[in-house]
C-alpha cells in the first residue's frame, strides 16, 4: 500500500506495473475496504526500512522509480506497507431492532426455550491448577506424575444379606412337590384282550402263502424235476438278440471265433444264463472256439461252464483252446489279439462291466477295422452303456444279449428252452398269482362289506 499516490510517468511504466508497483492501492483505501468488510480497530504499521533495504541493494526496478519522483519527494514518503493488522468485528449479542423497526418490521416476542439457545459471551476458563512437584525419589522435581497404585489391593467385602424366613405355607407346597418328584411314575394298568383271528382270515392268509410258495418256487424246481414245463409266457425277441442270433448261425465250420470271458463268480449267476445257449450254440456250428481274458478268474470260470454244456453231448475234435491270461485291461487285450494265430471271424465280449466292454470294442476296431464282427453278451445293468455301440452310425457292436430278458429271448430262437426260460416262467407265474391274490381278495371281502354296511344302516 501506498502513503500518497505515484507520479503519472511512474504509473505508465510498465516496469512498475510488473513490479507490483504502480498498481499499489493506498494506505486510505485499504482502511476504507478493511472496515467495509466489518473490521475493527485497524491498525496499519508503516515498514521504511524495508524500503531503505531495496534502495541500498541498487536493485534497477528501485533505481528507475526514484528517478521519476519529483524533487523534494523521497522513497520513504512512499512507504510500501507489508504488515497491516486488523482485527475482526465482534458480534453485537444484541440484535439491531432499529433497522428493523425502520423498515416497517414488528419485533415478536422469543419463547423462553428459544432465549436459552442464545450465544453468551464464553466465560474465563478457570485457571490450571498447579500440581506439586516430586520430593523425593527418582523422579524428584516432577510434576504431572500419577500416583502409585498398592501392589496388592483391598479384597472387596460383599455383606451377604440375611436370609428371609419362610412361612409354613411356602413350606408345605415344597414338602408336596418334593413328594411328587420322588414318586415312581405308575402307568395305568389297560386290560387288553388279544383278538383271536377268525377262521376266514386264517384260511385267507394260508392261500396266500400257498400260492406264492408254488409261483416261485414251484416254478424255478419244475424245469430240474419234471420232462417239459409248459411256458406261461413268450419273451419279447428285440432286434439286437435277433441280429446276434442271425450272426451266429451264419458261422460256418472251423470259423475261428474268440470268446472274451470277462466276469467271474460274483456275476455267474446272471451272466451264465447267456453264456450257456450262446456256447451251446457255437459248439453245434461246429467253429474254432478260442478262450481269453484279462481277469485271473474268467479262464477257470469259461471252462466251468464250457464243460456243463458238453455234458452228455457228443462233439467231435478240440472243444475249444484257451488263449491265455493278460493283466493290464487295455495293454492286455492289445496282447491277447496278438496272440491269435489268425485274424477271427468272430469276436464275443461277455462282461458285466463298461470298461472290459469299451478296451475289446477299441482294441479290436482299432486292430481290425470293420473286417471282425463283434457281438456281445452283457448283464442287465450294462445294457444302457452297450447301446451307443449298436448305433447304426458306430457300427462298433452288431449285436447285443442282456439280461435274463435277453437269454431267454435267445433260447426262444433256437428253441431250446433252459434256465433262463424257467426264471422268465418263474417271475411271470409270480405276477400272475398277485393279480389273481387281488381279484380273490376282492371277491371274498366284497359280501362282508356290504354286510356290515347294511348292519350300521339298520341301527342307525
């Protein structure tokens, strides 16, 4: 700021106006600016000798601004002022109703809740109290320290309250109920009369066991004790069996056929049913039957069954020849195929599981192409997995025997009924005999209903 205003050659120096010079405000309108923004108690110091410092230091911006002062005027009487101190305008606690009563406004009364949030001047804090300094010890001439805690506290003391009185009402409902926990609990004693069956119910239950007991095992026992049973029902022949069954016949003599026996005893019972008529069937066409297997126990389990359907039958030269055994299911199979003397015309996979039936499938393709025909006999629960090898499309497998279904359907064919028939007979005979159980059931118990709802009606 500026004590009087610059000659007008300094103002139109650009030099000054860089400088910050010649656009300096003065001293009065700085005053005038500082208590329109509401400030009090100004008070402007004039600083000359930092005017004095940037004369004496020959600075050329100083230089050149005291060569255009007129005579008589020094750079003091300039004075930039650096340091201005202001305080701001405390406000009044007080409204000013004045102005507002000029302006036509009427003062309204505050309510008493509104007074009491009023700003009021803030009181004096009271003065620190000062703490006395340590006398003795370590920390001699300290002050602010805390005070020593006793090693060892006073145990707190709880006073137990008197015990309460109690009257003899309260003790005589404790005296009952004490009672009632050490009673034994006593169940109420029920006669209860057992309900001898009548005879008609007795009569019932015995035909029923009668009847199950001939359906089931009647019928399994017959095909061993009696010539000829007559069968109750036909198996239904699917296209599969129909395509194996047409493969196999067209075998000529001395067709070289392998036999893959993949199970073992644990899966005979199911498996034996397709392997007995597909073996006997094989042994009549009078072909170079060959035995193999991956599995340790499916040679000894092949030759059971070879020898009971050679028994009693006259066949001419080598029944059949065994291959060998070869661990390592895919490594294996690849091994036992060459082994063969010679390509077969036929190759059948016995097996109750998928991965035996997927390695021959593979190994055989691969080794063979479409010049082998593959059939295969697989239980019942394995005949979801052989069936994308019947694809028309994959052609890997040309025919399929599953289950007890498809054995017997096999020996149907070739008319020469065995065990699989007298199972099939069996299952057949057994439903028959619970539709015939419901229908009888029904018929006996029909004229009692009719009976007793006749009875109700008449007492009612």
């Amino acid at each position: 700021a500026l004590l009087r205003d610059l000659p007008e050659q300094a103002r139109k120096t650009a030099e000054q106006w860089v400088g910050c010079i010649a656009g300096a405000s003065l001293v009065d309108d700085i005053r005038a600016m500082l208590r329109d923004a509401g400030f009090t108690e100004i008070e402007l110091r004039p600083k000359p000798e930092y005017v004095r410092a940037m004369t004496a230091s020959g600075d050329p911006l100083y230089t050149k601004l005291l060569g255009l002062l007129p005579e008589g005027v020094s750079a003091e009487t300039l004075d930039v002022l650096s340091d201005i101190v202001s305080q701001p305008a405390a406000p009044s606690a007080e409204p000013d109703f004045a102005i507002a009563e000029a302006e036509g406004l009427v003062r309204a009364d505050i309510p008493a809740w509104l007074e009491a949030m009023r700003p009021r001047p803030e009181e004096e804090a009271p003065a620190a109290v000062e703490e006395p300094r340590e006398a003795e010890g370590l920390l001699e001439g300290l002050r602010g320290l805390l005070a020593p805690s006793p090693l060892f506290e006073k145990p707190i003391v709880h006073k137990r309250p008197r015990p309460a009185v109690p009257d003899e009402e309260l003790l005589a409902r404790a005296s009952l109920f004490h009672d009632l926990l050490e009673r034994e609990a006593e169940a109420p004693s029920v006669a209860v009369q057992a309900a001898r069956p009548r005879l008609g119910d007795r009569l019932t239950r015995g035909l029923v066991a009668l009847v199950l007991l001939l359906a089931v095992v009647g019928v399994a026992v017959a095909p061993y004790l009696l010539p000829a049973v007559p069968d109750v029902t036909a198996p239904l022949s699917p296209a599969s069996v129909l395509h194996l069954f047409a493969a196999v016949q067209s075998l000529g003599a001395d067709d070289a056929v392998l036999v893959a026996w993949e199970y073992g005893p644990e899966e005979a019972d199911e498996l034996d049913l397709i392997a007995v008529p597909l073996m006997r069937h094989l042994l009549d066409r009078q072909v170079a039957l060959s035995v193999a297997s991956t599995r340790p126990e499916g040679l000894t389990q092949a030759a059971l069954v070879l020898d009971s359907v050679a028994a009693g039958r006259q066949y001419t030269g080598t029944l059949y020849s065994a291959v060998g055994y070869r661990p390592g299911e895919a490594a294996g199979v690849s091994q036992l195929l060459g082994m063969l003397p010679e390509s077969p015309r036929m190759i059948i996979i016995l097996t109750a599981r998928p991965a035996p039936l997927r390695q021959w499938v593979e190994q055989v393709r691969a080794r063979y192409g479409d010049d082998v025909t593959v059939v295969a006999g697989v239980s019942a629960a394995l005949e979801p997995a052989a069936s994308p090898y019947l694809d028309r499309n994959a052609g890997q497998l040309t025919g399929v025997v599953a289950g007890v279904g498809g054995a017997a359907a096999y020996e149907h064919l070739r008319g020469v009924p065995g065990r699989a028939m007298g199972r099939l007979n069996g299952l057949a005979v057994g439903h028959l005999a619970i539709v015939v159980l419901l229908v009888v059931g029904a018929l006996l118990h029909a004229p009692g209903g009719l009976f007793k709802r006749k009875k109700k009606g008449a007492q009612s």
